[in-house]
C-alpha cells in the first residue's frame, strides 16, 4: 500500500493572530492620516497658499508696496501650514460641529500615535524641512555659481521703473538710478556693470538672465513714483543665484528729499552686501559735486537723458538743459561736466560743426567742472580724452584716464579712451588689454566692440574683427562708424565686392534712395573703369549722410586716389577731426610710405610705421 506524505503548515503564531483580532491595534500611519483628511487638508493648503502669494507678488510690483509686505505674508504662510495639518488631525467635522477626534479606538493608551505626538511629529519635520530648503538654497548657489564672496562683489543696477500717475517722470527715473550707479562706481571694492549694459535689461527682468550677462552677483531694480512734490522711491537687492532679496525698503518723502534719499539706498545696499556676503565694502561719500537746488537736478536729469543719444539734434538740447542747471546753480560741477561731455560728443558725431569749435566749448566747462571739484571722475576722464584725442599729448592724456580708473575703477570710459589712445601710438597688445577691461564692464555697449574691431584690424586679425564690427552693429543697427570702418577693413583686405555690400547695407540702414548702387564703390577696387562713378556716389552718400567729406579720406586713399586722400587728411589736420590721429592705423596703410603723408601725420606727435 501506498504512503502519501504530507507536509503540515506552521499554525499561525498565536500572538499574530491575535493583533489580526485585536481591536486595540492601532492603524497604520498612512491610513489614520488618510481617515483624518491630514493628506486633502495639505493639498487644499498648498494650492490656497500658491495662489495667494502669487497675488500678493502682483499687487506689491502694482501698488508699490514695501516688500516686506511680501515677506509678511509668505512667513505667515508657510507657519500656518503645519499649524493646518495638526488642527486637521486633532479635530473633525460632525453633524454637531467641530469636535476633537478621538480615532476609532477612542484614544486608548494603546494607540501608538497620539495628537499631542501628531503635532510635534509635524511641527519638527516642518522646521526639518525648512532648514533644508534653505541649506539646499545656498548650497545651490556654492555649485551652480561662483561665490561672491570669492570672486568679489559684484552688481548691476537696473532702471527703475516710472509708476508715477502721468507715466511722464522716466527721465528722473532713469537718473536716479545711473546717480545711484555713480556712487556705487567709486568703490575699490565692488565691481559694477556699466549703465548702458545694465540699461539694456529695460524691459527684461529676468534676473538670472541678467546675472549671467552682465557677470554679476547681485542685482538692483526698483520703482519710482513722483506726483507733485511727493516722492516714493522702492529699491531691492536682489541674489542673483536664487532670486533671494537681501535686502529691500521703500523711502517716502518730498521731492527735495531725492538727494539723501540717493545716498541712503547706497549705504543700505553696502551693509546688505557685507552682512550676506561678507564683504567690506569702501564705499565712499558721493563727491558728486551735484546740487542742493530740485530744480537744477532735474535739468540735469533731462540734460543726460538726451545727450546719450549721440543724436546731433539732441546733443544740442541736452547742451541747453546742462546750461539751465548751470543758471540756476552755477556751482553745480556735475552740469559744467555734462557740457564737456556733450560738446565733445558732437566733435565725433555732428559733422555740422568744426571738431576746433566744439573742443574749445568743452574745454571752458571742463575748466569751470574742474575748479569746482577737483578730483571728479567724470572731468578727470574728460580731461584725458580731450588731452590724447584732440591735444594730442599722450602722456598727459594716460595720465589722466589712468587717474580717472583710479577714482572710479568700474566705469568703463576710462578704460575704453585709453584702449583708443594705444590703438593710435600702436602701442596695440596694450590697446586690446585696456579694451578687454571696458568690456567686462559694460558687453553690451556697441562703441566698445567697435574699439576692439578697429584693434584687431590693426593687429592684422582680419576675421575676428569683422565678427567685433558686427556686434557692434548688432547691438546699435544705426552705428554708421562701424559700417565705414568694416568696408574699409574689407577693402584693404582686398575683397571690394564684401566692402561693397557693406556700403549697400549701411545706406539701407539710413534710407538712402540709392543704397544699392553703393556697391560700385566695391567694384572700383578692381575696376578703374568705374573709379570716377564710384567716387562721385561715395561724396554724394557722404553728403546725404552728413559725414562730411573730409571723412572720406581713408576710402579714397584705399582706393588709389592718393593725391585726394592727402589733401582731406590736411583738411582733417586743420580741424582736429577724430580721424586725423589715426594716421598710423590700418585706415591709412596706403599712405604711409608717402613723404608729404609722412610730414603732416607727425604734427599729431605720432610715430608711423615703416
């Protein structure tokens, strides 16, 4: 007979079975957090949470609410939210009202999880989790960007945006906020984009994007709004690694109040940067030799928010709201200096006036700027660049813009003057350090790119600086040096039909009816045929364009018209025109061996090269 063995199961332990029967064991975590709505009630909390701190983001930015209002309501917030989720837990909602729950076993001692350890539970996991989001947040900062406190501080100042009632106060606006700029620019220690770099971000706030432009830590944006004789000035600082601000505050008062309000956001912003960063800033007092008298600032305000046009029309104007000022302060250095700086703006871009007159204007204010404040920056930098552009002394000229760096190390001016100071002796390995300077403080400015372009010409880097005159007018479309310098630069190169299309395109840029037929002056490089038509069209451009012709002196020169070309540079000699220092730059290759070029380009106390 068959034996079938079996195998006999373990009997369930009787202490398991009796926690399957047991009604005092207690539930699982997940399922009293569930029958207590604990989980629903978080959701809710954080959806009602995100909507009201979004809409608390768009009425500060709106009303021009101080912003601790926003982080008022963001801590009350987050606190709330373990308050919440313990309230959820402790109590239900019955037919007879709110009543503390007790669980299903009635809150025996037997259950595990009590509310009082509920509450604690998530009151330290909360703090918990708090901690690490703001460890995370300054860890994120240590790996996904430099720290500040290593490479320097670092900042740019954004425009502040105009939200008075008229929309009619940009001017003051953007002044109160290059003013700021200024002070800040003085500091040994802080590094600071320049203004028309921060200025281009007008309309795009997106601060990392900013930061990462302008290579910048710290970003400062605010508001301003003015009604009558009522100002409300808001500024932040804001971490550009995490959008975190250090550092914000709102300044009511009167509109006289405008120049102790200038100096307190800069003090505040100096002790928000070395308490967070660690940073002692040097921050000195503004020798802003500005003015006690509303009504001479705001000239000046307007003055500068034209002359920075370059356009000859507004030049003239910001001429006569500098002079205003004057009338109404006449110890307002800052205004004889925005005359300087006008006056000699328009020697290099109105081809109306003779560059002799103009000098000689700026000259009178700067002398009057000077007698005032000494060591301003601004007529510092002036000084150098009237002594190396116009005077012509070299070393008077370096040692003012190098005087000039020192008193304000971040603006860019300096730097750029003596990159186009060198680029002239053809001192040019000294010309591109300087000009790499200017543009690590202020990239997005088209005349520095033009610098390094006419640099790199100089140096013989012919693709490099066709790629740095397109930028440069890729930045500013109508910057009409540029298109000449490229088209020269192409010509000497010997590739007329490239120099031709460039003339086609700059015509285009200024509505010239026949920019097309500018490409003539491309073809004439390898056709003599053509040379006399070709000539005829560049003048009658020149005329249109209101250059001048004196200024076709290196075209004509590149082209072979040798004889012409040296009787436009002595025109250029007699009126200190801008071009008539260039003499031993790639712009008059072809002359250089000439006896009589040779002799007049030594007045400019130059050498040339063999």
């Amino acid at each position: 007979m068959a034996c079938t063995t079996h195998t006999l199961r373990s009997p369930t332990p009787l202490r398991d079975l009796a926690a399957m029967t047991d009604p005092t064991t207690p539930p699982s975590l997940l399922d009293e957090l569930k029958r207590r709505k604990v989980v629903r009630v978080g959701l809710v909390y954080g959806a009602v949470a995100f909507a009201i701190l979004e809409g608390v983001d768009v009425l500060v930015e709106a009303l021009a609410l101080p912003d601790v209002v926003r982080t008022v309501i963001a801590v009350a917030v987050l606190g709330g939210f373990p308050l919440a989720l313990a309230l959820a837990w402790a109590f239900e909602a019955t037919p007879e009202g709110v009543q503390r729950d007790r669980g299903d076993a009635g809150g025996g001692p037997g259950s595990w999880l009590t509310a009082r350890s509920l509450v604690a539970a998530v009151l330290f996991t909360s703090l918990g989790l708090g901690a690490g989001w703001l460890a995370g947040r300054g860890g994120a900062g240590e790996t996904t960007d430099p720290s500040p406190g290593t490479e320097g501080a670092s900042i740019a100042v954004l425009p502040f945006l105009d939200l008075s009632p008229g929309g009619d106060q940009a001017y003051f606006a953007d002044g109160l906020a290059e003013e700021l700029l200024n002070v800040l620019v003085r500091s040994q220690d802080l590094k600071v984009a320049a203004r028309t770099s921060s200025f281009a971000f007008r309309e795009n706030r997106d601060i990392r994007e900013i930061g990462s432009a302008l290579g910048v830590s710290t970003v400062v944006e605010g508001s301003v709004r003015r009604a009558g004789d009522r100002l409300r000035v808001t500024a932040q600082l804001i971490q550009v690694s995490d959008g975190f601000h250090l550092w914000s505050q709102t300044f009511d008062g009167s509109a006289s109040d405008v120049f102790a309000v200038q100096d307190s956001i800069a003090t505040a912003i100096a002790g928000a940067l070395q308490v967070t960063l660690g940073v002692a800033l040097d921050l000195p007092r503004q020798a802003r030799g500005l003015t006690d008298d509303v009504d001479a600032h705001d000239l000046y305000l307007l003055g500068l928010h034209r002359w920075r046009t370059r356009n000859p029309e507004q030049l003239q104007e910001a001429i006569g709201f500098f002079e205003q000022a004057l009338g109404v302060d006449s110890t307002f250095a800052l205004a004889y200096t925005g005359v300087a700086w006008a006056w000699s703006v328009a020697s290099v871009y109105d081809f109306s006036l003779s560059p002799r007159e103009t000098i000689s204007q700026a000259k009178d204010a700067l002398a009057r700027a000077q007698a005032l404040s000494p060591d301003l920056p601004e007529a510092v930098a002036i000084g150098g660049f009237i002594a190396s552009q116009y005077d012509w002394e070299w070393d008077e000229g370096e040692r003012l813009l190098r005087r000039a760096i020192d008193l304000a190390p971040s603006s860019p001016w300096p730097h750029l003057w003596l990159s186009v100071m060198k680029w002239r002796q053809g001192l040019l390995d000294e010309a591109l350090r300087a000009i790499d300077a200017a543009i690590v403080l202020d990239p997005l400015t088209a005349l520095s790119h033009e610098i390094l372009a006419l640099t790199l010409s100089s140096m013989g880097r012919i693709e490099e600086a066709a790629t740095a005159f397109r930028r440069a007018l890729e930045l500013e479309p109508s910057f009409l040096n540029a298109y000449y310098e490229l088209a020269i630069l192409y010509l000497g190169d010997g590739r007329g039909e490239q120099a031709g299309g460039v003339f086609a395109e700059w015509g285009a840029a200024v509505g010239y009816p026949e920019a097309e037929g500018l490409t003539i002056i491309g073809e004439a490089l390898a056709d003599p045929a053509v040379l006399p038509e070709a000539i005829r069209r560049a003048e009658a451009f020149f005329d249109y364009s209101g250059r001048g012709r004196t200024n076709l002196a290196s075209l004509l020169a590149h082209l072979g018209e040798t004889e012409r070309a040296i009787e436009s540079f002595r025109e250029l000699l007699l009126q200190r025109g801008s071009l008539a220092s260039s003499g031993g730059t790639f712009l008059f290759r072809p002359l250089w061996n000439h006896p009589e070029f040779r002799a007049m380009h030594a007045e400019t106390n130059l050498p040339l090269p063999n």
